[in-house]
C-alpha cells in the first residue's frame, strides 16, 4: 500500500482540517498528495508517499510503478475526521490504495490509519534522539517568552515528535525503552499545555 508518514502530512493537514476540502493523489514524478496551497495562491502544498519522492529515494522509479501501474494517476478524495485525527494526535501513518469498488465498479481509495512503522536506529543514534526529546520538552520550552515564541516551539515539537516517535533500536535495553517513553509523554504533555493562540491551558 501506498504509506505515508505524519511527518509529511502534517503540514497539508493542518492546512486542510475538516472533511469538506478534497486531497488529491497523483503520480507524476513520485507519488504525493497535494493540495491548494492558500499562503500562495497557484501554488499546492505536497506529501510525498514513503519512497516515492525522487528528490531523495534512490529507488523511487521502481517502487511509484508497483504501487501504481499506470504511467500517470490523479484522483481527488475526501478524509473522515477521524484520519486526520489519527495523524495529527497520534503521529498515524496514512496509507492508500486505489481499488475498483465491488458495489459500482468504480475506481476508489481504501485509506487507513495504522500506528506508525518502525524505523529501526543504532543504539547510540536512539538514545540522542531520546535527549533530543527531553530538551525540546525541558529545556527550548521554558525558554519560550510570549504566545507567539510557544507556538513555535509547538510546531517545532510536533516535527521532532514525528520523527522520533517511530524509532526504535534492536540494541536498546528496557531502560532506555522506558526513558523513550517518558520523553514521548513529556512532549506531548507540553504540546497539549500550549493552546491554538500559543496562552497556556492552565489545570
């Protein structure tokens, strides 16, 4: 199936919450998602499917193929609210396929949520990243002065968070499995502090 990360998504689906406005998924060069871009009017903000993007995966051509037999594809489809959730709060992958429906005979998208895929890291790089954790939600937070600066550091976190939160490494001992996991808690308890206008939700 075609997967794509929280990472990736992020960006067009906090642009694009609700259910009322369209995605569309093409084939050109790589395989993405794409939609209007409203900060630049005639431009499309895109996430690029996991190995599809040619910019940076060497074996990009052969993998869009197999996912898509068709020399080109384009077809618009609607997310329910529960998808966007599922990326947005729990760093989701999303994943596609194009399939002919047995009710109509039509083309469709199955689409899913799944918890994101492991990305399996040497112990050292996992451990850093576990550090890296615990400085954005310790250290780059309590360094933040007014709204607008903890809105930026919310953004930045949710970044990281989606980046680190599908590590994990075949090396790592149930204590650094544990810290992982207090790290991934404590972001997430500074993310949901800070609210839409960047005030803080106060207990």
């Amino acid at each position: 199936m075609i997967r794509f990360t929280s990472d990736e998504l992020r960006p067009l689906f906090t642009q694009n919450l609700g259910m009322q406005r369209p995605l569309i998924l093409e084939k050109k060069l790589g395989i993405y998602l794409r939609v209007p871009d409203d900060r630049c009017p005639g431009e499309w903000l895109k996430a690029w499917a996991a190995g599809c993007n040619p910019s940076k995966d060497a074996d990009w051509f052969t993998l869009v193929d197999t996912l898509i037999p068709e020399h080109e594809f384009s077809f618009q489809t609607f997310m329910a609210q529960s998808m966007f959730d599922a990326v947005l709060n729990d760093h989701h992958d999303l994943l596609m396929k194009p399939v002919i429906s047995k009710l109509n005979n039509a083309l469709t998208l199955h689409k899913e949520t799944r918890p994101p895929m492991k990305v399996y890291v040497p112990v050292g790089e996992y451990r850093y990243r576990i550090q890296w954790l615990y400085e954005q939600s310790l250290r780059h937070f309590h360094a933040c002065v007014g709204d607008a600066e903890r809105l930026s550091w919310r953004s930045q976190a949710l970044h990281v968070l989606d980046q680190v939160i599908r590590l994990d490494s075949k090396r790592a001992k149930p204590a650094d499995r544990e810290r992982f996991d207090r790290a991934v808690e404590s972001v997430r308890d500074r993310i949901h502090s800070v609210m839409s206008d960047g005030s803080l939700r106060y207990y």
